[in-house]
C-alpha cells in the first residue's frame, strides 16, 4: 500500500488508511487509562472483563477494516497484491508462534502475552509490504 504521493492510492486504500488511522487514535486513547487503572486501582473481575474488551475493540476494528478494504478494493492488482502481503503476514506469524510456544514448553523462553501475536502479524505485514516495494523498485528501474 506504498505510494508516491496519495493520489496514486486508489479509493478503497484511502478509505481503508483512514480507518486504521481513527481506530489507532482510539487505541492510543483508550489503552493507556485502562492500563494505568488496572495497575493503580482495585478493579473488579467485570470491570477488567469490560476494560479488557474496551482495549481490544480498537484492534478487531483494524482486522474488520481488512476485511473491508479487500471487498471493496475493484483494483485487482492491489488486491491481489494486498492477499499476498496477509498471507505471508499470516504464516510467518503462525510459524513463530509455534516455535515460541514449544521453546516455552521447554523452558527455553518466557512466556509472552498472547496479544503481542496480531502486533507481531502487522509488523510482519508491513515488513513483506516494504520488501515487496523495494523489489518491484528495483526491478522496474
């Protein structure tokens, strides 16, 4: 989803960014008061089960958002283009989950919070999607 300059986006990559950009405002709001409470303050269980999920919308709207980008994205190429990047996104993620959880298994590494693994799927997204510009860069010149 790399461009020069915001008119060689195409509409559903406008619509999309701007998406992701008001659910991370949301996230980067409503994140740090709910962890300062919960470390600061005495909650009840329902008051973290509510807090847990208020954190959690943000990121599930930002998985939604990709669903929504891929039906209403009419650019073939960008699609396609944008299926690849989620499924190497999604099988890099899945093989280092495995591999982190058997070293967890045996003792070898700590335990990491299961919500670090849509974090890691996004980075590595974004890591194919940079690779893949630069190569395509490279290639066309």
């Amino acid at each position: 989803m790399f461009a020069a300059k915001q008119s060689d986006l195409t509409p559903a990559q406008r619509a999309h960014i701007r998406r992701i950009l008001w659910l991370l405002l949301a996230y980067a709001i409503v994140l740090p008061p709910l962890v300062w409470l919960r470390a600061h303050r005495h909650v009840s269980d329902a008051v973290s089960l509510a807090m847990a999920i208020a954190a959690s919308l943000p990121v599930l709207g930002i998985f939604a958002s990709w669903g929504r980008y891929l039906s209403d994205e009419r650019d073939e190429y960008h699609q396609a283009l944008t299926l690849r990047r989620i499924a190497v996104a999604t099988n890099a993620t899945m093989g280092a989950a495995v591999v982190w959880g058997f070293l967890q298994a045996f003792g070898v590494m700590p335990l990491v919070e299961a919500y670090w693994v849509p974090f890691l799927w996004v980075v590595m997204q974004g890591g194919f999607g940079c690779v893949s510009f630069f190569a395509r860069q490279n290639r066309d010149s």
